[in-house]
C-alpha cells in the first residue's frame, strides 16, 4: 500500500526549518580560514585537545557501557514506582543544564565537602586531573546509552529469550547469546550517542576539573579559550568538532536502521 | 488559507524576536559593552545616571572583552565599549569600532588569594606554592596576559593547575576551596568578600593592567554616550572604582 502524500503547503515550515538549521553551520563553514587549517590545526595546544577529547571520549563510553548496560537491562524489566524513579534519574543529567550539572558534581566531590573530603582523605583527589574530566563527561553522557538501550529492550520481542530458557539456556547465557545480540544495534547507537555527547561536554568540565593543557583542556575548552584569544582558531577547531558529530551521528542513524535486520 | 497562516505566523515569531526589549514610550536605551571585572562598579554608576539622565535606561552587556570586541565587529548594537586591557581596546580601534580616541579610566593589580583561613599555609609567589593547586588566568586573556607578565617581572615560575579563561572562574574555584591559591585582578579579592584571604603581592605594580573606555562609532546616542563616559572619569565615576579597589 502507498502511503498518500503529504500536503504541499507543508514545503513552507520545512523550508524554515532547513534554513534555520543551516544557516548557522553554513555561515561557520563560510568563514573557515581554509588556507591556513593545516597550521592551527597542527598546533600543539590543539592536538592536545584533540587526543585528550578522543582519550577521555572512549573512555566515557566505555565506563557508560560497563555500568549503564546492567541498569538499561534492569530498567527495562522494571515496572511501577521504583522503576519510575530509577529511569527518571537515568535521565535528569540528560536535561540537566551543564553548568548545573558541574556544580552538583562540585558539591559532591569537592575537596572541601564531606564526600569529596573523604575520597581526598583516603588517596583518591581527582580535582584537576583528567579521571574529573571523564567523571563530568559520564554523568551526563551515560544516561544516552541507558535511555537508548532500555527503550530498545522494552520493544524487543520476547520470543527468543523465552525459547532460549525453555530450552534450558541460563540467565546470563540467554543474556549474552539471545538478548544483547538483539539490541546490538541500540546498544551501538546508544555509545555513538554518549561517546557524542561527551564530545561537546563543556559546562560540567570548565566548573568540575578545570581547563589547563594536555589534562583537562578538551576541545570545547579549547575553543572556548581560542575564542578569546583567536578567533580563527576557534573556528578551525568547531569545524573538527562538527566533523567528528556529523559522522557520529551518521553511524547512529545507520545502527538504528539495522535495528530488528538480524535477530 | 493555510498558507496565509503560516506566513502571518511565521511574520509574527519574527517580529516579535526582533523586536527590541524595552521599547517604552519616550524612552532611550543606553547600551554598555563592558569588561566582566567592571561588572558591579559600572552597574552602580549605571543606577546614578539613570537618575541623573530621566527617561534612559542604562543596558550592561558584561563578558570578557575579546568576546565584546568580537560582538562589536559583528554589529551587536551598543553606545560605550569598556576594554579590560589596552590590546582589545586596540583591537577594536583598529577594526574602525571606535568613535573618538579611547581614554584609559583606571587600572587594575593582581593578587593572590587562598582560601578562607588559608588550609594549604600559602605564604606568597615562592616554594609553599609547590605541590599545591594553584589557579591562574590562561595567556592571552587579560587577566592571563598580566599574570604570565607579574611572573617574568618577579622571576618565578608558576605551575599551574588550571589556566581558566575568565578571571571569575579562578575566584569561584578558591572560594570553593577546590583550589588551593588563585591569582586574581584585586577588585575581584575584594568582591569575594570574606570567602577568600587575600595576600597582596610585593611588585604587582610591574604588571599592571589598563582599562579603557571608548565611544562606538555606530552609536545614535553619541552625545547620551559621551555623557556616559564622562561619568566613568569624572571624581564620581573614580571614587566609586577606587572604592571597588581599582586604581590606587
């Protein structure tokens, strides 16, 4: 059957909409100092913020994985108030504003509050040292991976877990051999999107860890610093950022559409 | 039919977007780029002129004045453009931003604060700062450039922590006690108030820092921002910053 077509006045918001998206990815690209990327690019300042995102990025999503997956599988399972509140604070770090965020972890593990003061006590002072940075970037990437996931489990059909325990499989072999492998594509999606997120990860770095070179200077810290020290090179460096977003992205959505292909 | 709404409400969004805030009638609207370091004096002087100026309110737009200068080229719409330093300032001159010739209306020193009752014993610029987490401004930032300048001045080399790009962000990190040191423009120890203990710098005068003032050129209201800036080096405008602990 053919899907009948949609109203052709509709042209006129979607126009907006492209245009308002673009406009000001265009108008960044347009003023790109082509010529001279190589060399602000090739800065030291800026490499360093380039592999200190990419080090600390993969190692976000990789702690996002170990401890959002187990809470992606319970939550899905969850029914009525608990799970409620457990998916609620699975994703208030998501809404929350970064700044917010940075404060709240601030608060929390500053060395002059109790928990904080305690963790510094017994040896472990993360304040101004990269583990702070992934520390602010997990908390508010995970909780892509954890909403993705759980929404992928909950729709995933039950009938392959059911015949794989009928059969006699145990949990953690129905787990590994029958569930996973059929979120796999949510699961993909799900780390593009953290790994994504802590890309851009800004406010919760600046207020939490810091900003000094080759430690906790990402690249959003990067170019924000550039911003006020040259703006070519903060134009340079936004376009690898956008660059290394619009690929995620791009494998996100690809992961999602081989969503079911394979059970 | 339908597309006639779209386009009235489309028309609408716009206008009402573009619109400026305050359009009252008869009223004027005095527009303030200032550095971020000048953010409560300039506000209380804001207040006087209103009063002395009926029918003008006075609009502040604080940041950090590279990120002004850049709004300005980009023609963000405002009267009086105050620069933390002499190099953004001229930055702005350059680019033809600028009216008349910018005037230099005080300066501003650097010191080092700790927090409140001082847990790490920091006793100055020298060897109780080893180990410690000290926080500073990044070079090229105004109040960066000035600390990596008082470092040569002094001799000494100072291992930061974190080079923050505003100069309030070194303040709040030793308020919080996160940090344990941070060099800081004076004005800022002394808006802390006693959230931080401040230790003043012998030869901080070596590297002092500018500000300056200046009308813009697309200004309306030159005559209304001339005002303004009279205001700002005029014995008011001095007595309120000095209070503040510019100058001196």
């Amino acid at each position: 059957m053919i899907r009948p077509p949609l109203p052709r006045w509709l042209l006129l918001p979607v126009t907006a909409a492209v245009v308002f998206l673009g406009v000001p990815l265009v108008a960044l690209l347009a003023r790109v100092p082509w010529t001279r990327l190589p060399a602000l690019l090739s800065a030291p300042a800026a490499l360093d913020a380039f592999w200190l995102s990419l080090r600390t990025c993969a190692l976000t999503t990789l702690v996002a994985l170990v401890l959002g997956l187990p809470l992606a599988l319970l939550l899905s399972r969850g029914k009525g108030r608990w799970a409620a509140a457990g998916r609620t604070l699975a994703t208030v770090p998501m809404v929350l504003p970064p700044v917010v965020a940075g404060l709240a972890l601030l608060v929390a593990l500053g060395r002059r509050e109790p928990l904080g003061g305690w963790l510094a006590a017994s040896g472990v002072d993360v304040a101004f040292t990269t583990t702070a940075v992934v520390i602010a970037q997990t908390f508010v990437a995970m909780p892509y991976l954890v909403v993705s996931v759980e929404g992928a489990l909950r729709s995933a059909p039950d009938d392959y877990a059911i015949a794989a325990a009928t059969l006699g499989a145990s949990p953690t072999t129905v787990l590994r051999r029958v569930s996973l492998p059929l979120v796999a594509p949510a699961i993909a999606s799900g780390a593009a999107l953290a790994f994504a997120r802590a890309l851009g990860e800004f406010g919760a770095t600046l207020t939490f860890a810091g900003s000094l070179q080759g430690t906790t200077r990402t690249l959003p810290l990067e170019i924000y610093l550039q911003r006020e020290v040259d703006t070519d090179t903060a134009i340079a460096l936004s376009v690898v950022l956008i660059t290394i977003a619009a690929l995620l992205v791009a494998a996100t959505a690809r992961f999602s559409r081989g969503a079911w292909s394979q059970p | 039919m339908s597309r006639q709404l779209c386009a009235g409400l489309a028309a609408a969004l716009l206008l009402t977007a573009c619109a400026p805030a305050s359009s009252g009638s008869g009223n004027t609207d005095l527009v303030v780029f200032a550095a971020s370091s000048l953010n409560p004096t300039f506000a209380t002087l804001g207040k006087e002129f209103e009063a002395a100026h009926p029918g003008v309110t006075v609009r502040f737009s604080f940041d950090g004045s590279a990120a002004l200068v850049d709004q300005l080229k980009a023609g963000a719409p405002a009267d009086v453009f105050a620069s933390a330093d002499k190099a953004n300032m001229d930055k702005a001159s350059t680019a033809g931003l600028i009216g008349n010739s910018p005037v230099q209306f005080t300066t501003n020193a650097l010191t080092l604060i700790v927090p409140k009752g001082n847990p790490a014993g920091i006793t100055g610029l020298d060897a109780s700062l080893d180990n410690k987490l000290l926080v500073v401004c990044a070079d090229g930032v105004p109040c960066g450039t000035a600390t990596k300048k008082l470092a040569a001045a002094l001799g000494v080399t100072l291992k930061p922590v974190s080079e923050e790009t505003k100069v309030t962000d070194v303040r709040t990190k030793v308020e919080s006690g996160q940090a344990d040191a941070g060099i800081v423009y004076v004005t800022d120890a002394k808006a802390s108030g006693g959230k931080v203990d401040t230790l003043p710098i012998a030869g901080a005068d070596k590297a002092r820092n500018s500000y300056l003032i200046g009308r813009v050129l697309a200004s309306k209201q030159a005559s209304l921002a001339a005002a303004f800036v009279t205001l700002i080096t005029g014995e008011r405008g001095q007595q309120v910053l000095e209070t503040a602990g510019f100058g001196g």
